[in-house]
C-alpha cells in the first residue's frame, strides 16, 4: 500500500517543527528553565517563515536541516553534558575529522534513525497545501517580534549600550534551546577562524622584535604536547594508581604537579603556549610569532610531527619539515595510537646533519575515545569503556580507560627518553588541556572558561634532561634553578611554557625578548612571590 503524502500549510509545516524541536530539547533541559526556551523556539519559528516563499524542496530543507541540526547536539548535551560554543563547532570542524568520528556510536546513529531521518522524512512526505500572502506573513513575522519582546520583558532582560557589560540572560536563553545554539555557536566559530586567519597573516616576528643568543651547541629539544591528558591522574603527581610507572624511575625529571591550561580547547589553548599571548588575555588569538621561530633563527632544525589536522597553526608555528596524520598513520599498524609517531622522532633524534633540533611531537594521548588510544598489551586496568558514548559507561570503566591512557603516554615518553638517553637533550611534556570524566555528569572538555570544571584545566607538566646535558656547565645551572622552583613554586600555567622552553635550552635575550618572572629555569623567578604557596592540592578519584 503507498503512503499516503500528509497536507499542511506552509504556517502549520513550520509549527510542527518548531514544536517537536521544542519537544527534543526537553531531553536536556529541567522543566524549570523551559520559559528560557520558549524565546529560543520563537526565535526558531521567525527563520524558518522568512523561508516560506522559497520552493518547497528548499523550504523543507531547511525545516529539516533544523532537525538534524538539534537532533545531533540534543545527543551530545543529553549524553555528555556539554555546553555548545564558538570553540566546540571549531574544533569539530577544524581537528582531526578521523578523531571526531570515532566519538560516533551505535546508540548515536539509533538516536539520529528516529529523532532526524524520520521527521525529515516525514517533512519531504508532506504536500504543502497553502502557503501565506505577503501581508499575512509580514504580520505573522510581526507578531512573533512582539512576542519575543514580550518574552524578554518576561525574564526580566535588560538592554545595554555597546562597551557595556551584557546581561548575561539572553546568552543563557540561547544555551537551553537547541539549535539556535548551535546555529550561534557556528556563526561565533566562523568569526573567529576568519580572525584567527588574518591575525596569523599578520604576526610581529619576535627576532624582528628582539635580539636572543643560544649559548648550547648540539642540543636536542623535543616538546610533545599531549591531548586532554589530566596531571592528577600521573602517579608522579601523587595520583593513588601506578600510571607513570617509567617516568618514576627517571632521576633527571621534574613535574609540576598544579598547572592549569590556557583553556579548554586546543585551539584556543595552543596559541598560549606558543607564544607569549596571556592566558588572561581575550581572544586567545597572537599577535606575535611562536618560539620556533626563535629556535630555527638560532640554527635549530624544527620537525613537527602531528597526529592533528591543525594545518594553519603549525604554518604559524614555522618549522623546516611537517607530517601530519595522514603522512604518519599511512600504512602504519598503530591507526590513531601516540607510538605511531615513534618512527619518526627516531629518524628526527638520530640525524647527524643537523646539530642542534627541536622536534615537536603533537600527539592524541587522552582524547575520547581513551581504548583507541591504548595499545592492547598497555591495558592494565579493567574493565574498560568500549563506548564513545560515556554515558553508557560506568565510572570505574571510564576511570580504568582513561588510566590506560595515561599508562600508554607514561611508556611513549620512556621510548622517547631511551632515544635522547646518550645525547645532550631536554625533553618536555606538557597537555593542551584536561579532561572530565564523569565528575557531576559532565564529560569531556571545551566548557567556557568562566564555568569549566578543575579538571579540564588541570594539566601535566615536566621537564627532563639527558645525563649529558644535565653534566654541562649550563644545563646544572638550569636544571638546579627549575628543581629549586619546582619546590616552591605550587601554581603554574601555560604562560611559562613559552619562555621556559627557551630558557630551559640556555637561549637568552638581553633585550627583554624573554621574561625570566615566567622562566622556570631562570634564578629570579622565585621572587614571583604572589604566585607561590596559593595551589591546593591535586583531588584524586578514591
């Protein structure tokens, strides 16, 4: 028996949406902030009649684009607790596609079957018997500005003049109603790329800026920025698990054991790494050049090799030679496993035509999901989560999938370490941010800033010198200074990334190109007195 096509008016077609978009956000939302909501599903309705007079095939696709759109971020609200922002859609869309959908499971694609493709079938099922004449739409339209006026007034909104603190109301009322906050989230996402694009066009080069000298022949300078990986879950910070069983046994390594990221997104956290931007400063985005620039001017050869897809920093950064993860998990057994860079930093280490390297290792390390990021042989702790969907998981499989990772990241830098053993070396470690896992129904990361959880800020990092360099006439001098801060010194950041990987490798300005305040292995950051003894100590899951 053929279905039968459904009648509607354009005005009732698009009623029916906004209504079960309505509906579907009820699945995120408590029913006591639904009046926040309302503004968001008149808000919703207004758009979609302003593609009314379009042809129907266009008119549905937009219905329905609307579906799918909530249909997907009602999913990962409801499952992960996230909040969606600017910087959420850009790394989305901007890291590794491949990483992305992993995080895609069966209960997702069995969510999408029944709350997107069917109404979307049912929306294209559905002959549009009357759509409205112009004067009609215009006072429809009208009226729904009214009533959106109304809605305001009702929560209590107040406007205020540019340059002014904004009332923060509105901002919420977006948030509880899907998916006029992804549809924002998109448009604050584009914004900042376009802007991120240009200000890379247009970066002040430090050595154009500033004069610096290497005082250290033949060194080896290797950073691997790891990848939601938390410091209070690495056994050397005092974590209650053996996840750091090999990095425990190194005498010539130092961690910090309170260090909060940049931010909660790796696009917004690596400038600050990078560069000397603030982690206070707003934006996030540099105005000047990244230390690479400052090593490959001093006669460093730089690789990068990356298991990430962000093309247009690493062109920022600067390097002599790139691989990223295409050119690395090419026909290599490990898929999207931080060993797999291995290969490659070997090759790096053990070049004789190049002196002095800084090899930069961008890896995946702790990112969801956390069993594809162990190697099976690593898998010490189970049970273990096999889901993306972490909601689905119990805290102690989260906790033993997540633990593995750190175990994984543990035996990764000891292979880096055997490599740098017998050479003059500095190796350090540090994450882009942290990681929730499950601590008051939240998971993952890229909440704002202003509410994240401690633990997606909370991150590791170390700092290890080979024998060799460690016995030099400077590389004492430096690692006593940096054991001597790690002392006293309780809260770091990332802003001492950036000028302690300088200072570390006995690279000097004597033109103010490096703040010794924000060196780890300069004499005079001690006397930074505001910012020691403030740091409580890391909160371990019992």
């Amino acid at each position: 028996m053929r279905l039968q096509k459904l009648k509607l008016s354009s005005f009732a077609l698009s009623l029916w949406v906004v209504g079960y978009i309505f509906l579907l956000n009820l699945f995120t939302d408590a029913w006591s902030t639904l009046y926040y909501a309302i503004g968001g599903a008149l808000a919703l309705l207004f758009v979609s009649l302003l593609f009314e007079k379009t042809p129907q095939i266009v008119f549905k696709t937009i219905l329905s684009f609307f579906v799918l759109l909530t249909s997907v971020t009602v999913f990962y609200k409801y499952n992960f607790n996230i909040v969606m922002t600017g910087s959420i859609v850009l790394s989305i869309f901007v890291n590794n596609a491949a990483v992305n959908f992993e995080m895609l499971s069966k209960s997702f694609f069995l969510w999408m079957l029944i709350t997107g493709a069917i109404p979307v079938f049912l929306i294209f099922r559905t002959n549009i018997s009357q759509k409205m004449p112009l004067r009609r739409l215009l006072f429809v339209e009208l009226t729904i500005v009214v009533l959106i006026g109304i809605w305001l007034k009702t929560i209590g909104y107040e406007w205020h003049r540019k340059g002014e603190i904004r009332d923060p109301r509105l901002v919420l009322a977006t948030n509880y109603f899907s998916p006029v906050d992804t549809l924002v989230s998109m448009q604050k996402a584009w914004r900042y790329y376009k802007k991120l694009k240009k200000r890379y066009a247009h970066i002040t080069k430090l050595t154009d800026k500033h004069r610096y000298r290497s005082l250290e022949e033949n060194l080896t300078v290797v950073l691997v920025i790891g990848e939601s990986t938390r410091g209070d879950h690495f056994q050397i910070n005092g974590y209650v698990r053996e996840t750091t069983p090999h990095l425990a046994k190194e005498k010539n390594l130092i961690s910090f054991p309170h260090v909060n990221s940049c931010d909660t997104i790796t696009l917004r956290s690596l400038p600050c790494m990078l560069s000397p931007l603030s982690m206070y400063e707003k934006g996030r985005i540099p105005k000047e050049g990244s230390f690479v620039d400052i090593f490959r001017k001093l006669g460093y050869y730089t690789s990068i090799f990356s298991l990430q897809g962000l093309n247009d920093l690493y062109n920022y950064m600067g390097y002599d030679r790139l691989l990223t993860k295409y050119a690395i998990l090419k026909n290599n057994r490990y898929t999207t496993q931080d060993m797999a860079l291995l290969p490659f930093a070997k090759e790096a280490i053990e070049d004789q035509t190049h002196p002095k390297k800084l090899i930069i290792l961008h890896t995946l390390g702790s990112h969801n999901r956390y069993i594809e990021r162990v190697p099976p042989k690593l898998v010490k702790f189970k049970p273990n989560c096999y889901s993306s969907n972490l909601h689905r998981c119990t805290k102690e499989e989260i906790r033993n999938s997540y633990d593995n990772t750190i175990l994984t990241i543990d035996a990764f830098l000891d292979d880096l370490i055997t490599l740098l053993r017998k050479k003059k070396a500095l190796l350090i470690y540090t994450s882009d941010h942290g990681e929730s896992l499950g601590e008051n129904g939240i998971y993952g990361h890229g909440r704002p800033i202003s509410s994240a959880p401690k633990a997606q800020r909370n991150v590791p990092m170390l700092f290890w010198f080979s024998d060799m360099y460690k016995a030099s006439k400077t590389g004492k001098r430096l690692y006593a200074n940096l054991q001597e801060v790690q002392k006293h010194l309780q809260q770091i950041t990332h802003d001492e990334l950036f000028y302690s990987i300088l200072g570390c490798s006995d690279i000097i300005s004597e033109d103010e190109g490096i703040d010794n305040r924000l060196n780890l292995c300069s004499e005079t950051l001690l006397a930074r007195s505001p910012r020691t003894n403030t740091a409580k100590s890391p909160t371990h899951t019992p």
